[in-house]
C-alpha cells in the first residue's frame, strides 16, 4: 500500500492533520476542504472499498463520524449543517481507493451542491419503483447468502 496517502498518512510517511485516532479508525483533516473542518474517517487498515469494509468497521466509522458531527458544530469552524458522504467506485467520486466517510461542516449559501440529472424531474411510476425494488430484494438475498458462506 506504498502509494496510498491514507497509508502513508497512518505510517507517519506523509503529513497529516489526525484529529481522532482509536484501534479501528482515524479521522484527518481534508487537504482539498470542500469547506473548512471537512474530516475524512479512515479505516486504519488498508481496505479499497465498501464491499470489503468488514460491517463492525463500518459502524464505527460512522459512530466516529457523528460524534465528530457534533464536534464540528460545537467548534468555531463554520458549521449549521453536516453532510457524511462515502464514495465507492470511481463513478461514484471515489479519488483515494482506501474507504473514507467524508465528514462535511455545511452552511447556509456554502457553494457546494449535488448535480442532479434532467432524469431526477422525471418521477418514476409505482410499477417502476416496484420492479427495480423486486430486483433489488433478489440481489440482496444472493449478498445475505454469499455473507452466510463466509
Ligand atoms: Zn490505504
């Protein structure tokens, strides 16, 4: 993992600004704030994405990422409103393949914003949103048997 900046940042190879650390994760500053105080909760280990995120690390990221919530708010960082935010995938705006909830301190009028598709004005039907969710519950079962063979 000689080229992950999450890594090296654990390591001590590379600077970073930690402001939480326990045995499961750490939460560093973002070099690229998206706002200032933006955190990102890491995994300690090496892990690329969600689908090798064991669950009980993912809980604690996320047990992490509120406490730091109310941190945030509680600070003098400019903050009314917080976002949590994991990408998985490069299509979903994962930049660093080590997995991280981005915590992000929000305020009124911030600039920042999601991007919508011309599709999201267009609702889909009730037989729609049921045959996407018939698909979904089949492929939820096949997780659930592939978790129970591990
Ligand atoms: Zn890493």
């Amino acid at each position: 993992m000689d080229k992950c900046p999450f890594c090296n940042i654990l390591s001590g190879k590379l600077e970073g600004t930690i402001v939480y650390q326990d045995e499961i994760c750490t939460a560093i500053l973002d070099i690229q704030p998206i706002n200032p105080g933006h955190i990102l909760v890491i995994p300690n280990q090496h892990i690329p994405d969600l689908a090798s995120l064991p669950p009980d690390t993912g809980k604690q990221l996320f047990a992490v990422g509120q406490k730091l919530a109310a941190s945030l708010r509680l600070s003098s960082v400019q903050c009314t409103g917080v976002n949590l935010f994991l990408a998985d995938g490069k299509a979903a705006m994962q930049d660093v393949f080590h997995t991280h909830l981005h915590v992000i301190p929000r305020f009124e009028e911030d600039g920042f914003g999601f991007t919508f598709s011309p599709r999201y004005a267009e609702l889909p039907t009730r037989d729609e949103l049921e045959e996407i969710g018939f698909h979904l519950k089949e492929a939820l079962k096949i997780v659930q048997k592939q978790e129970e063979q591990n």
